[in-house]
C-alpha cells in the first residue's frame, strides 16, 4: 500500500475544472486549496492502478503545472489470518 501527499500547483484559471477532475478520480483526495492554485492532496494505490500511476495521470490534467511529492508511507499488504479448519473425529 502507497500512501502519497502531494501538493499540486494548477494555474488559477483552471483551479475548479482541475480539481473537480482529481475529486472524480479513484485513489485522490483533495485535502485544502489556497486562492493562489495550490492543492493538498493525498494519493493512494487502488485496486486498478499504483498510486505512482495516478500521480502521473495527475501531472496530465489541464492546468497542473507542478506537482511535488512531499510524502510517502508504504507498507505490505496486511497478511490475512488463516482460515481455521474444523476436523470431525471419525
């Protein structure tokens, strides 16, 4: 599991359009905006894509200009317990 922050840099125009378009996609959060073009967003792995794929989707979107990676957790996916089997006497 990737856990990304971000902080995105869209150019002030393009802000509302921009942002909707990163809401609408799998794995993004928005987190806050500054009235200057910069948002705080957080990234994570989906089940269809990585979140370094995402990330790079991201730098696509019209308006984006910069976007830095300021954060980064990763962990293994947790183990799962294993199933208990009952056995009958026979």
């Amino acid at each position: 599991m990737n856990i990304c922050g971000c902080l995105v840099s869209v150019a002030r125009d393009a802000q509302a359009t921009a942002r909707a378009q990163m809401e609408a996609m799998a794995g993004v959060e928005v987190h806050a905006a500054s009235d200057d073009g910069r948002l705080v967003v957080v990234v994570e792995d989906t089940a269809d894509a990585y979140a370094s794929d995402i990330i790079m989707a991201l730098h696509n979107i019209p308006g984006v200009y910069a976007l830095t990676l300021n954060f980064h957790h990763f962990e293994d996916a947790p183990s799962r317990a294993p199933v208990a089997v009952s056995h009958q006497e026979i």
